[in-house]
C-alpha cells in the first residue's frame, strides 16, 4: 500500500489511471453493448442492402420511386417488410407486367438469392414482418382438420371451400391456392397483399397459420384421391349442372336417336 | 306373382299361360292386355325425352329409399370420428355425420348417392326439354292442355324436391342455400318474419329444418309426384301420342309401332340404357362433394355457392337485382330480394300458361293429334325462344363469379350485362326467331314449287344456264304443306250499314289484335295452294 501512494504522484501515474479508465469503460462496453453491431455478420448483410438497393434501382425504383417512397404508379415500400417482398417477387407478380385490375402470379423473374438481397434492402427502410422461418409455415406440424374450420371461416368465401380462388368485384380475384408454396401462403396471411386482408399474428396466431397452410396443403395436393371421382374443378355446383347437361342428358339424347332410328321392319310373311 | 300352380287341373296350360289365367280370373287382365298390348306409338326420337324423365325418376325413388336406411335426418350435434380424415374432430350435425358416412363407410354409397344426386340433375334438365318438346311442337293444345299443366306441376315440384335434397346432408354448400330461402322469406312485407319462424320452428337454422325437409323430400313431394306421373301416363295413353304430319297421318290416327313387343323392347331397354349412363356418370364424376365443403355453420360461407342448375335462374334474378331497400313507417323492406322472389314464379308461370292464352287468342276449340312444325307457328316458335333466352340469361346470371374467373372478365360488367339482357333479349329472340320461322316458311314454299336444287348446271341452246331442280316426292311435298293456316279473327265492322254503333268488349279488341300477331300477314306466308303448284309442275312454266 505504501509503495502505491508513494508512487502516486509519480508523472507516469496519470496515464495509469487513464489506461485503466479506458479499459474499464471498454470493458463495459463490451459487455454492456447492443450485441447487433457486434455481429460478425453485419459486413455481408450490409453487402446484401448494398445489392438489393442496386437490383432495386434497375427493377423497382420506377413504380416505386428511387427512395422506396412510392409515386402514383406503385405503393411506398416504408415498412412492407421482408415478407412481403418475398411473397410479391418470389410468386412472380413483381415487377409487375401491366397495370390492371390485378398483379397475375407468373414465373419469377429473380433468383431466391437476389429476392432476399431485394428483401433486405426494402426491411432496412423501416421494420415490418420478416421472411417466415420452415418451422413456421411447415405444413407437417399442422392440424388439417382444425385449418379447414379456419379456412372455412376466414379464406372460403374468396378462395372457394377448396381453395380453387373465385371472382371480386371489377376483374379482381381470389387466386387458386393450387401449387403456391406453404411460405407463400404464410407471407400473404402475414401482408396482406393485393385485395387480400392481413392476418397479423394478433388476430390469427402462428399456429392458426401453420393449421391452415396444412389443410390448403392437404386439399390443393395433386395425389389428394378426389373420392367421387372427377372433380369437375370444385367449383360447386355451376360445373356440375354443365357437366349433367352435356354428358348426361347429351349423352342419353343421343341414344334415344339413336334407338328410334332403328325402327321395327315389317316381315314380310 | 305366385304362380298357383294346380297341375291336376290343367296339365297341359304352361305356366305361364296358367298364370295370366289366374291374373285374368282377378284383375281382368285379358281385357287391360287386349286394348293396350297393341296400343300405337309414333317413332321419334323427341318423343323419348318424357321416357328420360319416368326413367331417371324410377332411378332416384331406387336409390333414394337405399340412401334412407343410412341417412339420420337430425340436427344433433357430434364429433365426427369417421374415416375421412381432413374432418376428424370436428363439431357437426347427425345430418351431416350420417351422409360422411355414406360417403366413406357403407358399401356403394357414395355410388348410390351419386347416382341420386346425378339422376336428380338429368331428371329435371329432362323435364325441361320435353317440356320446351311439347312447347314448339303445341302438342299442348286440346285435348292435352291438363297434361300439360300435370307436367308442369310435376317440374316445379322436381326443382323443389331437388332443393329441399341437396339440403339435407347440411354441409356448408347447403346451408348458405337455406339461409338464402330463409332470406327470401324475410323480406316478405308484414308476414315474413312469422313465416320464417313457422318454417324454422324458431330461430334459423334451429333443430327443425332438416327433420322437416327430409319429411317433404321423401314422402309429401315424391308422393305427390308419383301420383301426377301415374296421371300424366294415363292421360297419354287416354289422348294417345301426337305424331308429326306426313303421308298417311292424319288427326284421326296413330302411325308407328304396337307397344307389344317393339316399344315394350325399345323403352324397357331404354330404361337400362338411361340407368347405366346415370351410374357411369356417377361413377366417373364427383358430384356435391359435402366432405370438400365442410359441417354447416352460419358464421362460414364459401364462394362459388350457386343452387343445382335448377334453381340457378333464381339465383341469377336475386344476384342481377341491384341492393334496392326502402323504409316505410319503420319498416324496411328489402325490394332487393322480394322482387326476385316475386318474379321468380313469374317467370315460370310465364310458360305455363301460354298454352291456355294461345287457345284464347286464336279461339281455336278443335282436337289436334298432328304436331306443328315449330316454323309453322312463329309467333309460338318465337315466344318460346325468347323465354329460353330469359332463362338462359339467367343462369349466367347465376353464375357470373364463375363467368368471371374462367372468362377474365369483370363480374360487374356480367352482372350489367344480364340486367340489361334480361329486358332486352328477349324480345330480340323473339323478332330473330320469328323472321328465321318465316324464312323457313318460304323455304318449304319454294321447295313445293320448284323442288330441290340439284346442282346440275344446263346450258340451253340459247346460251342460257339453269339449274335443273328436281321435284319433290309426293309424300314430301304432303308433309311441307299438310298444315293448317289459320286466318286471324275479325271483329267486323263497328259500325253497321245503318250508322249503328255495335258494341265490342276490350277484350274482344285485345283478342283481335293478338290474332292478328299470330297469324296476320306478318307472321306466315301462305303456303302453296294446289293450283300453284299444278302451274308450275304442269311443265308451262319458266322451267
């Protein structure tokens, strides 16, 4: 103790305490500290919103203004989150083709790798719902009887009971739910694209979602066995009288011509 | 039949003779055989639609007794825990659990149902046709007006029936269509509510519903339906069957067949014929499809939920309609739903009873027995085309989502489209109609009197090029000019030699002017007469 405060006022000693000083608020900082900018990854992220801004520009900054701001021809992008990117550009409706009544799913112009560097790029405008995790929309931990109550009672009266889509007002629809990616369905629950209400996990939590992702799984599958045979589309009961009419009655139409164009011959005896 | 066999007493009869005798000593079968064994029966192909429909009637009276020994007609509530695994553990009626079942677990019956259900659909689209059959050929004037309304009493009771059957397995499809009668029902002024509740037994859907419909599904309609085909049939054979005009048909008999052995052939073979073509439909395509729509709940609704084609012009009037509601001293009355369902009848009694105002109109109180031609009467010809129209124009009405989705076209420009197509197509059919009747008329007219075209290029030796046109066969030519051209009726002068105003009745002048419309100068060409053609066949003619 005594050579310490001997030596305090040593001209070195201020340095000393300044390196400790230093260390100590270091040392709390370090442990202290927001763990994000810590993150090793932060270089490639930031590389990926580099991308993405760049793809945006070329693809998107036309409709949706150079700043993701929106103009008269697109929406702002302030918020829609990754989720919603991967939905629009993965399903092929963005860039759109045409102004419409509605943007049509076609085949993606974007590879997935340049769909999330586009998707990191529109979520570091402002926080939104990000892209879904396998755990979350894996139709395999769902409950098929369950999401068909939910479906029936929250996507039926626009997709059909089957999920075969149906018509809206002034040449917008409810597309078919055949074919479209359990993650698809998860992010449009989750954004709300197009005509479509969002279902935010307040109002349908995550395990609703994953429920009706497994029943649309189950009906939409091309092996499901349709037990009465052909389906006819499911589209109720507007198929069905067409399909009665045509081969039914047609059918039986026909033979009656047929068996009064054969008629009796006189024998003659 | 027990055969009583007494072989001590009559060894030599066969059976069958034996049994015939026995019938005979009871019913007094010799004299029924003797006078219907031979009854006659023209050959034509249209006069086998009726035969579709007595066929496809017998098949859902067959199956739909095999359905009755699964179905539960009952509203209580279950879990269901049968095979179809999508619905496991959902909460829904005995209904709806009992008819899953005879889907998935009692043997053929998804077959039996959807032969049912399928038949259901042949059978009234059957009717339809044959009755548009007698429509254009006016086999539905006297003495057959009473057949015609039986037939037609018995189509709106199959539409009825066939509602009040896809309504029982109270599925979601099937619901939505019940809550859209109970709708219906509602808007009636004053009345409605308690109307509702009387049908309900209380509050919709309630406990009731399905009992009540099953009752008059399997045993008031069908009852009284199989009472009106037994009617329908003896009234056919009582009036026996029209046949179309040719060489030897007159009004006074029947040209074809005897019913023993060759239409006992060709209708008991056409019976199996329309029986295997309604299984094999049934067994290649799904139809109401209950397990895909799921247990009925109010709060839930599915798009793409229209009736069985049947009821699809209804549906067509209430989605064409627009949304008109008035309030009047406190109550609201729906116009967007009640005048759909008042011109929901109205349409169907539209066709019903033209028979009766086409009989006022031309005042025309003889037998007929020998068919119309339908361009022989256009007027007819061209109602009933014009009726069809209506109707077909609204079922797309009916079914404008679907029209949307497949066609990509806006549902509100459909729904525009019939509006204005519902008032405007039909009289455009009918002019259409009634000037291509009258282009066929003349048609026949230069048949008759310059035969057939025979493609036969002649050069006279003038220079001058012909077509050689062959003369119609006799019988042919008998067939184009066989009908009647009725004159309209005069009223006669007003106004007597003497200045005497004569009194005629506005409905006398009504009559007048619409028999003018039948059968004036606008609505025939007259038909060659037999000097005409004497003229010109005789060889002084042009040709």
């Amino acid at each position: 103790m005594k050579k310490l405060s001997v030596r305090r006022r040593h001209p070195l000693a201020a340095l000393v305490v300044l390196l400790f000083a230093l260390a100590a608020t270091g040392g709390l900082y370090a442990a202290f500290a927001p763990a994000k900018t810590a993150q090793a990854d932060s270089s490639s992220q930031s590389i990926a919103i580099e991308e993405g801004k760049k793809l945006y520009a070329t693809g998107c900054s036309s409709c949706h203004g150079p700043g993701g701001q929106g103009s008269t021809d697109g929406p702002s992008l302030v918020g829609v989150g990754a989720a919603a990117v991967d939905f629009q550009v993965g399903t092929g409706r963005m860039p759109a083709q045409q102004p419409g009544a509605q943007v049509p799913k076609k085949q993606p112009i974007y590879t997935q790798a340049q769909i999330d560097q586009l998707a990191a790029y529109i979520a570091s405008l402002g926080p939104g719902p990000g892209i879904p995790s396998k755990k979350q929309y894996d139709p395999k931990g769902g409950d098929i009887a369950a999401g068909g109550e939910l479906f029936r009672t929250n996507c039926a009266q626009c997709h059909n009971f089957a999920g075969e889509g149906g018509a809206l007002t002034d040449g917008k629809y409810a597309p078919s739910l055949r074919g479209v990616d359990p993650k698809h369905i998860y992010e449009a629950m989750l954004t709300g694209p197009q005509q479509m209400p969002t279902f935010p996990d307040t109002t349908m939590p995550e395990k609703a979602k994953r429920d009706i992702i497994a029943y649309v799984n189950d009906t939409t599958r091309a092996d499901n066995p349709n037990p009465g045979g052909f389906s006819l589309g499911r589209l109720g009961p507007v198929t069905e009288g067409l399909f009665g009419w045509i081969f039914g009655l047609g059918a039986l139409i026909a033979t009656a011509v047929w068996v009064a164009a054969r008629t009796a011959k006189a024998r003659k005896s | 039949m027990s055969t009583n066999d007494n072989p001590k007493s009559r060894e030599k009869a066969p059976a069958g003779q034996k049994a015939a005798d026995w019938a005979d000593g009871r019913v007094g079968l010799y004299n029924l055989a003797k006078s219907n064994l031979r009854k006659i029966f023209p050959d034509h192909w249209s006069f086998m639609l009726g035969e579709i429909c007595l066929y496809s009637f017998i098949i859902i009276i067959l199956t739909g007794v095999y359905l009755t020994l699964f179905f539960k007609p009952s509203m209580g509530e279950v879990v269901y825990h049968g095979s179809y695994v999508p619905l496991q553990g959902v909460r829904m009626s005995e209904a709806y659990e009992s008819t899953l079942n005879i889907s998935f677990d009692v043997r053929g019956g998804l077959l039996v149902r959807q032969i049912h259900h399928w038949a259901a659909i042949v059978f009234v689209a059957g009717m339809l046709v044959h009755m548009m059959r007698v429509f254009f050929t006016g086999a539905f004037r006297k003495p057959r007006e009473i057949n015609w309304t039986f037939g037609f009493l018995l189509l709106v009771m199959g539409m009825f029936d066939g509602f009040l059957g896809y309504s029982l397995p109270d599925d979601l499809l099937s619901g939505t269509g019940i809550r859209f009668m109970e709708g219906a029902v509602l808007s009636v002024p004053i009345v409605g509510t308690y109307l509702s509740f009387f049908l309900f037994g209380g509050q919709f859907p309630g406990f009731d519903v399905v009992p009540r419909f099953f009752t008059i599904h399997i045993l008031l309609l069908p009852g009284i339906m199989l009472g009106l085909v037994v009617a329908h049939l003896i009234l056919v054979v009582y009036h026996k069957h029209t046949q179309f005009p040719g060489p030897g048909k007159t009004n006074k008999n029947v040209v074809g067949m005897p019913l023993m052995p060759v239409y006992m052939a060709k209708a008991g073979g056409f019976f199996f014929v329309v029986f295997g073509v309604i299984t094999l439909l049934s067994a290649i395509a799904t139809v109401n499809p209950i397990w895909a729509y799921g247990p009925y709940r109010p709060d839930q609704v599915s798009t793409d939920a229209q009736p069985d084609w049947y009821m699809g012009f209804s549906e067509g009037l209430i989605r064409i309609m627009p949304g008109w509601e008035i309030n009047f001293a406190g109550h609201t009355l729906v116009l967007g739903v009640f005048i759909p369902l008042i011109v929901f009848p109205l349409v169907l009694t539209a066709i019903a009873v033209y028979p009766f105002i086409e009989s006022w109109v031309t005042g025309d109180k003889r037998e007929h027995h020998l068919l119309d031609r339908p361009r022989n009467a256009p007027t007819r010809t061209g109602l009933g085309v014009a009726w069809i129209s209506l109707y077909l124009i609204l079922l797309v009405g009916g079914g404008n989502d679907l029209f949307a989705t497949h066609f990509h076209l806006s549902i509100n420009a459909i729904t525009w489209v019939v509006r204005v197509s519902f008032f405007v197509l039909p009289p455009v059919a009918f002019i259409i109609t009634k000037r291509i009747c009258l282009g066929l008329q003349r048609r026949d007219r230069e048949k008759v009197l310059h035969g057939r075209e025979t493609g036969v290029i002649k050069r006279l030796p003038h220079g001058e090029f012909i077509e050689v046109h062959e003369p119609l066969p006799q019988g042919k030519v008998f067939e184009l000019t066989a009908h009647d051209q009725p004159k309209p009726l005069e009223i006669g002068a007003e106004v007597d030699e003497n200045g005497v105003v004569r009194k005629v009745k506005r409905t006398q002048k009504v009559r007048a002017k619409l028999s003018q419309a039948f059968y004036g100068e606008g609505s025939q060409i007259p038909k060659p007469t037999p000097q005409e053609h004497e003229e010109i066949t005789s060889g002084h003619g042009h040709h």
